[in-house]
C-alpha cells in the first residue's frame, strides 16, 4: 500500500500515511532555510520531494495501472497534506522579512 500526509509546524514538516493506507511517517526539516530565497524555497521543494517519496515509494511501471493509480493518489494526498503548512511558513517567513525592512535595517541576503 502507498502512504502520504505531511505536516508541518516549527520548521518540520511530517509525512504520514493516509487512513487506507498502512502508515509510514517522515519528517522534513525546514528550520534552516531562509524560506524569503528562491534556493531556499527550491531546497524546501526537494526535501517536500524526497519525504513523498519516503511515503510512497518509487514511481511505479505505467503499465500496472492499479498501482500507478495508488501511487497518484498517495501523491496528492501527501501535497494536499502540507501545502497550507509550507504556505504558512513562507507567509511567516515574508512578513519577517517585511517587518526587518520596514525597520530600516538591513535584511540579511
């Protein structure tokens, strides 16, 4: 069975699996990336990548078509799962950055 679901809060993100799934958990750390960057927004994009994979295995064959349908549905799970979470953390991460340029100091990067 595939798994999905991610969470994110503090600067992790956790995947987890799906109610009719058998469960299976990674958690992506995000803590350390200055989310305001495109390198760190891309890096965050890889490690969201790499957890759904953890999650739901490799691509399957095209051709077993049940299993490329689970596959799919593990996917959208896991994305649906944490994209308010990453949404949030880069809100959070934009308004930092907004409040320090308003402060007439000088934003790092």
């Amino acid at each position: 069975m595939f798994k999905a679901a991610l969470i994110s809060a503090l600067g992790l993100a956790t995947v987890s699996a799906p109610a009719a799934a058998q469960s299976a958990t990674a958690v992506v750390a995000f803590g350390d990336l200055d989310l305001t960057t495109e390198a760190g927004r891309a890096t965050l994009e890889t490690r969201l990548r790499a957890a759904e994979r953890t999650v739901c295995g490799s691509r399957p064959w095209a051709r077993d078509l049940r299993t490329a349908s689970e596959y799919r549905h593990c996917i959208v799970a896991a994305r649906a799962s944490y994209q308010e979470q990453v949404r949030l953390a880069l809100d959070n991460a934009n308004g930092r950055r907004a409040a320090i340029l308003a402060s007439g100091r000088r934003f790092p990067g």
